[in-house]
C-alpha cells in the first residue's frame, strides 16, 4: 500500500537536494576548525549555507548562528539575553514554555482569542509592568497553523524598550520569510519542518546584541555557541530552503471541503483567521484522536492529533485549550500538515481513510 505522509509540521520527508548536499559533505569530511584543506574544506561548506540561509532571510551572514536545531535556539534566546522579565504566548511550543520555566525569571502569558491570534492589548498591558521584558510570540502555530501579528508585536515591544523573539520554525519553507520586515530582535528556525535534517537549525539575532552562551568550550560560531559545527547537517539545512508551491493553499482547502462534506459535524479551528497554507486542524465529536490516528495509519495515512506531544502519546492541546475549545471536543483534534511533496492522490487517500475512521466509529457507538 502506498503511504500518504500528512505531517510535514512534525517533520517533512528530506528533500533530494538536501540528501545530495548532505552525501557529499559526509563524504568529504573535515573539522571546520582544522587549518588542513579538509578542515577548510568542510568551513567553506559551512560559510556557503550560512549566506544562502542569510541572503534567503536578507540578513547579514554574522546574525546566522547554527544549532542543533529549533530546540536549542528557543532555549538560547529566552536564556541567552538577561532581561528582567518572560512575556511569552499562551502557545508556544513546549521547548518556549518549559525554557521560560528554566530561566527563573517571572513569565507572563499573551493570551490568544478564539481563533488562536495573540492579544496585543493584553501584551501592552504586560509591557507597562515594571522590568525590561523579552517578547516570545511564535510566527505561526504549529497545531493550528494560524499566523501570529509579529510584526505589530515587535513594534509595541520596541515602543516599551523590550525585545521580540520569534519562534519560526513553522514558517521557514511555507511562505517567504524576511527577518527585517518583521523587525524582531531574535528569531528561530529548523530545518527539517521544511525537508531538510533532522537535528539542524539557527538562531538569527540582531547584528550587535551580546548572547550569553548556552553551552562552554568551544569559540565557534563567534563565540555564541560552542562544539564542532556539524557541517553535513547545516550543508542539507540550506540546500532544503525554498518555498512551498502557491497550490498548496488550494489543497488544503479542497481537503477542508472534502472532510465537511464527508462528516458534516466536524469543527475547524482557527479557519476564520489567516494561517499557513499547508494546515488544517479539526475534530469530529464522538471521534477521538487516539483512535482516529490508528484507523487512518492503517489505511497508510499518517496525520497527528491536534496536541501531538514529544511522548507520542495523545495529551491535551494547550492550543486549544487557549483558544477556550472545550475539552469534549479538543480531545478528537486531528493536525493534517501537507508540505513539498504532497499531491492531489494523498488528499484523495486522507478522505477515504477518514470516511472508513468515521464510520467504525459510528459502528463502535451504536
Ligand atoms: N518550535 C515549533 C513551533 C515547532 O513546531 C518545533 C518542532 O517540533 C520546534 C520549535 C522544535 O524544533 P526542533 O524539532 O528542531 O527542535
């Protein structure tokens, strides 16, 4: 049986440009910090990615500082800066949350409306309390694919001497990304939510703001973050950049249809406000995700529920909960998540593995 992989926002298949770049480079080689041609070798593979990662962004190739992917470069910016004071969305990724927790300092939470956009009054109000604050609001939400106003955010921020970091892992590879129009301080990215390795990611700061390292024992990166620059992986991250075709939108949208039509009870969240083109995220009451997830990779569909957590098990979406979905309902969220290999049959696969989920459910109930 043919599989349809619908998850690109856990991970996407890597690309074969990203495969390519990775074999060479694995081939070759190289400590990029050794002075022999292989060292120098491996440091111009590293140097090429980070102006094709920098020129992509339009950033200065100084801002680039490559991790060990989105993880690592949440926890560096919101434990990197020594501000006073955390305001951070109601949701964020785990990895924002719990290393806002780890820094000690006091956290506020930006809470979102019903459609899961960020409150920019409540985050003025936030602002007026004493302290100088780091602003985290991710660019779009990884269960919901809903757009956050960043740009805005980065303004009334700057307006009360604060600094915006933005978590875009989500974005990077979808839509076209440019670090100065948004006018953030910091921002995250990763490479494999766009078909590039796993285990690959950078951290883009603004040229001249000091960062306190993470990690000690090493001068690399300027200084920003130690250990040997991991040169297949950063070769692949910028060999998979580039963005998804504009008919992903109508995809998507014809599959929101498709599961209207074939279940006509199934909510949608976040639809009514502007999301990612690759997204859609819903529930059918009475169905729940454990269950809906088993059926549907049984018939070689692979989709998440709305709350995917890093166990694998099915908890409940601090996202939706956020967004005040009740919890009858969160409980059956299902995250269908199309990326740059997607096509018309893996949608048509989606909907008649959906149609065969509804009605065992059905069958279980009666
Ligand atoms: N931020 C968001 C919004 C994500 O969706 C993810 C992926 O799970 C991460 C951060 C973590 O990135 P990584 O898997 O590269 O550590």
């Amino acid at each position: 049986m043919m599989r349809a992989y619908l998850d690109h926002n856990a991970t996407s298949p890597l690309k074969p440009a990203a495969r390519q770049a990775m074999l060479a480079a694995l081939e070759e080689g190289g400590n990029a910090s050794s002075i022999h041609s292989e060292g120098r070798s491996a440091r111009n593979r590293i140097e090429a990615a980070r102006e094709a990662i920098a020129a992509e962004l339009g950033v200065l190739t100084p801002m680039v500082i490559f991790t060990s992917g989105g993880t690592e470069a949440n926890n560096l910016a919101l434990k990197g800066l020594g501000l006073d004071r955390l305001i951070i969305s109601a949701i964020e990724h785990p990895c924002v949350r719990e290393a806002a927790r780890a820094s000690g300092k006091p956290v506020d939470l930006i809470p979102v409306d019903a459609n899961g956009v960020a409150d920019l009054e409540a985050l003025k109000t936030l602002l007026a309390k004493p302290g100088k604050a780091l602003v985290s609001l991710m660019m779009a939400n990884n269960e919901t694919g809903v757009l956050q106003p960043v740009a805005e955010a980065a303004a009334i921020t700057h307006a009360h001497g604060g600094l915006l970091h933005t978590d875009a892992v989500q974005v990077l590879g979808k839509q076209p990304l440019r670090f100065p129009l948004i006018g953030a301080d910091l921002m995250t990215l990763s490479a494999h939510k766009l078909g590039g390795p796993l285990g690959a990611g950078a951290l883009i700061i603004r040229d001249g703001l000091p960062l306190i390292p993470l990690l000690d024992g090493g001068g690399q990166e300027l200084r920003r973050r130690a250990g040997t620059e991991n040169a297949p992986a950063i070769a692949g991250f910028a060999a998979s950049l580039g963005n998804l075709p504009k008919e992903i939108s109508s995809l998507r949208d014809n599959l929101e249809s498709l599961i209207q039509a074939a279940t006509p009870a199934a909510v949608f969240f976040g639809k009514a406000a502007p999301r990612l083109s690759n997204t859609t995220c819903f529930a059918l009451p009475g169905l729940a995700a454990d269950t809906a997830l088993i059926s549907l990779d049984l018939d070689g569909v692979s989709v998440s529920s709305g709350s995917a957590c890093s166990s694998g098990k099915v908890g409940r979406s601090h996202v939706l909960a956020a967004m005040g979905v009740e919890e009858n309902i969160a409980k059956g969220a299902i995250r269908v998540s199309l990326g740059w290999n997607s096509s018309v049959q893996d949608v048509d696969q989606f909907i008649a593995a959906w149609k065969r989920a509804a009605t065992r459910a059905k069958q279980k109930a009666a």
